[in-house]
C-alpha cells in the first residue's frame, strides 16, 4: 500500500496536480513552522520512523530558496574580489529546516524529513520528531536505537 502511495506522490510532484498547487496557495497563507495532527506524506513518514502514538510529532517548515548574496560593496575593487556572487551555504535547505525545527522543539530528537514542495521562493519539508521522555517512547526498542538511546 505504501508504494502505491508513493507512486501517486512521485506523479503529483511530476505533473504539478492542481491539489497540491491548491495545498502550496494555503502553506503560504500559515506560519512557516506549524505541528500538523498527521503527515501529509504516510509513505515517507512511516519510512522515517512515523507511528500514530504519544510521543511523535510532525511539524511543517518553510525555508526560504535561493543563493546567499552579499551586498555589493561601496569602495571599488576588482570584480573577482567583489565576493558577491558564487556565496553558497555549507548546508543543504533540508538541513537548515531540521536544525529549525530541532531549535524550536529542544526536548525532542528528529527522526528525519521530507520535501512536501518547492516553488520559486519557498521549499516545504515536513519534519518527522519523537520526544525520547515520553514512556511509550522510552519503552519502545526501535525508537531508542533510533534516537541513540541503548548503551
């Protein structure tokens, strides 16, 4: 059953279906990160470790896209020591959004992520979190594996 989900998703994403468009119009209207009551994508969730129980939670980011720019500078200087162009971040926006998330939600650990979409200005990733206090956490072995909690 998950296949065949993940197959309808590669096939929205493909041919931009006018569902998700409409979904892509109502995210840019909601703050830029929000929890959601359950993931928008189950394949991708269960594949990171999602289950519907106490403890996991699933939030939706918006990063901003695009290149870092600098401004340009006031004095002149040769065009190569502009060092306005070529201006890349280390990090990947996948990256950036999980260290958001991670910085907003501090008792919880991430699970991982996913790309819900991307347009010209924006890329939305849904971030999967488990809180490692929580009992039906804490008594659950995949879960402390995962999060890095069996000695």
């Amino acid at each position: 059953m998950y296949s065949q989900i993940s197959k309808t998703w590669q096939g929205i994403f493909h041919d931009k279906a006018g569902n998700i468009r409409e979904r892509a119009i109502k995210f840019r209207t909601e703050p830029a990160l929000l929890r959601l009551e359950r993931p928008s994508r189950l394949d991708r969730a269960r594949a990171l470790g999602y289950k519907a129980k106490e403890g996991i939670v699933v939030v939706r980011i918006r990063v901003s896209r695009g290149g870092m720019r600098h401004k340009r500078p006031v004095s002149g200087r040769r065009p190569k020591h502009m060092g306005v162009l070529k201006i890349k971040s280390a990090v990947s926006s996948q990256q950036v959004a999980e260290r958001r998330v991670s910085e907003r939600y501090p008792n919880m650990k991430v699970l991982g992520s996913y790309i819900l979409w991307r347009d010209g200005r924006f890329a939305w990733y849904e971030c999967i979190l488990a809180d490692p206090y929580n009992p039906s956490i804490k008594n659950d072995y995949n879960y402390r594996r995962a999060l890095g909690l069996v000695g």
